[in-house]
C-alpha cells in the first residue's frame, strides 16, 4: 500500500479543514478517536470495512487479470437480495429451521445463504466476462448497465416479493434466528460478524490461487500480456470470464455482513457505494490481496472517524473523508502512471 499517498491525503485534508475554520489536530484527533477510541469504535470501523475487504478483492481479482470490475456495487446488492431471497424462502418451507438456535442448523443455513449470495454475484460477473471475452464488448460499458439492471430488479423484489408488513420503509421481512450471524464478543456490542473474518479468509484464498494455482497463473499470464499468452495456448477469454466469476461471488459476499448481520433483512440503499469505494481500496492496494484487507481497513476508519465530525466540529462535517479519500487514490494513481511511464 503507497504510504506518501495516505499521508499526502491526510495532509491535503487537514489542510482543508484549517482553510474552513478549523485546528486540523483537532479534527485530527475526533476522527482518530472515533475510529479507535473504545472497543465499540473499533468494531464499528471493523463492520464498515468487511465489504469493503469484499469489493476490494474483487475489483483486484478482475484488475489482475486485465480487467476493471466497475460492477461490484450492482454484484454485491444482488447477492445480498440472493441471500436474504433464500433465508426467506427457507424460513417459509422449514420454518422450524429459521427459528433454530443450535449451532449446526445455523451453519448450514448461513452457508446456504452464503452460496446464494456467490452464485449470484458470481453469475453477474460471468455475464460481464462473457461480454467480454466473446463479443468484445467492453466490461466498464456492460458492468455498468448490469448494475441499473440489479438496483431495478432488486427494488422489485423488495416491493412486490418480501416487503415487510410491519414497516413502511423500503426493506424485507427480516431472516430468521438462524439465518442472523451473532455478533463477536471482544468489541463492545458492535455487530463484527463472523462475515469480518471470512473476509480474511478470502484475501488468503485470492493470494494463493494467484500464487499456487494454474488457473491464477493463466489469469496473472492473460493480465500482463494477452497476447502472448494466447500464443503460449492459454485461453484468454475463457481466464477473463473466470476473473469476473470469481470477482463477482467475491463481491456478492460482502453484502452478508449487514442482510445476515446486523440489520438482518434487505434494505433499499443498504450499501453505502461499498462496490465503488472497493475500487479505490483496489487501487491504493495496487491489486495486491493483503494490502486489500490494510486499504479496506484505512477506508473504513476514515468513514467511521468522520462521522463525529458533523458533531464535535464547528466548520467541517463527515464529508472531509470523502476528500481525503479522493486525495489518497489522486496522489496513488499518479504514482502508479508515472512509474507505468517510467517503465
């Protein structure tokens, strides 16, 4: 992860907060406070951090292989309507099984959902790399109308297929016992899921199919250099649509976190842009899986940090984060053209 950049970033920021009115140490210190001041704080930059760590590994999976997934959001929303999809409709056929509070039938049910919610993000990004692959057409241009497609189709489902009787806010009825990740006990009541740590998991799981496998050697191989790799008798198409595969159940993944956690149901406009801000935690990371997980972490302390700025500061509201984001991935690009231009 490129350091100068986060700390041209910061200081681009908080020179910002000092032109509106206010001592940048001090908002310096809100937001590290609100970041990591207590337990509480911590788990909360945890919980906006695990889709990020998704949508990262996801755009990074495509960016690997030569492509540029700008179809995470979309992914991710439609997984997490899979998911909740299945925890409803399993809950309607075995409503013994939705109320379930043992541990075995809860596994089985999370895991189930957890398939639903891969399988359909994953379909999303074998659309987009078919496109692709087979008809040329350019996968920014096609992830882009896949993502209008999936807001459409899943404000459909919400409103005519599982709308919650109890409410009138656009949102499902909520999963069951069985379906709803328990929170992790060591961060004061934050709802950090299980959901965190799979994401952790995901990034070793990414590093070592690029490392230790032959389809993440033909994936690498088709990212650097296309047509050489055609002529060496790798199916380049073939590894482009298997990237978006991948790309998409990994970011059909990080919706779980809050239709499986702590919301426990499917709300209209639940994801705060965690598809798009994955590709900027991608792209500080330089498509590196472990960096991923350290970029994902700097954003979602940003966003939580930021929030106590609208209350404890008089000139500068949550949206310096934004600007800070912004800075960080101007001055990363920057140095990653100039060394492409170097090279």
């Amino acid at each position: 992860m490129k350091g100068a950049a986060i700390l041209a970033g910061l200081v681009v920021g908080l020179c910002a907060a000092a032109v509106a009115g206010e001592n940048p140490l001090h908002v310096f210190g809100v937001m590290l406070n609100a970041g990591f001041g207590t337990a509480y704080d911590v788990g909360m930059t945890l919980v906006y951090t695990t889709p990020l760590i998704f949508t990262g590994l996801s755009v990074a999976v495509a960016y690997r292989a030569g492509l540029f997934n700008i179809g995470a959001e979309g992914q991710l929303v439609l997984g997490a309507m899979a998911a909740t999809a299945a925890a409803l409709g399993i809950g309607s056929v075995f409503p013994g099984l939705a109320d379930a509070s043992s541990a075995g039938p809860r596994v089985i049910a999370m895991l189930v959902c957890a398939l639903a919610a891969a399988t359909a993000g994953g379909l999303a990004g074998l659309l987009v790399g078919y496109l692709r692959a087979r008809r040329g057409s350019h996968e920014v241009v096609t992830s882009i109308m896949v993502n209008f497609l999936v807001m459409a189709f899943t404000s459909w489902m919400v409103l005519e297929r599982f709308h919650s009787l109890d409410t009138q806010n656009p949102e499902t009825r909520p999963v069951g016992l069985a379906f709803k990740a328990s929170s992790l006990p060591l961060f004061g009541g934050a709802p950090v899921t299980v959901w965190f740590v799979c994401g952790m998991v995901a990034a070793v799981g990414v590093w070592f199919v690029f490392q230790r496998t032959r389809s993440g050697f033909g994936m690498l191989a088709t990212g650097a250099n296309p047509v050489a790799t055609t002529f060496a008798g790798i199916d380049t198409g073939r590894q482009m649509m298997l990237a978006m595969a991948i790309a998409g159940a990994l970011a059909g993944l990080g919706g779980l976190g809050d239709v499986l956690g702590g919301a426990g149901r499917f709300r209209i406009g639940f994801s705060s842009d965690y598809g798009f801000t994955g590709i900027a935690v991608a792209l500080l990371a330089g498509g590196r899986p472990g960096a991923v997980v350290a970029s994902a972490l700097l954003f979602g302390a940003l966003h939580k940090g930021a929030l106590d700025l609208d209350f404890e500061t008089d000139h500068v509201t949550r949206d310096l984060a934004t600007i800070i984001q912004g800075c960080v991935i101007l001055f990363a690009t920057a140095k990653w053209f100039q060394g492409r231009k170097s090279s």
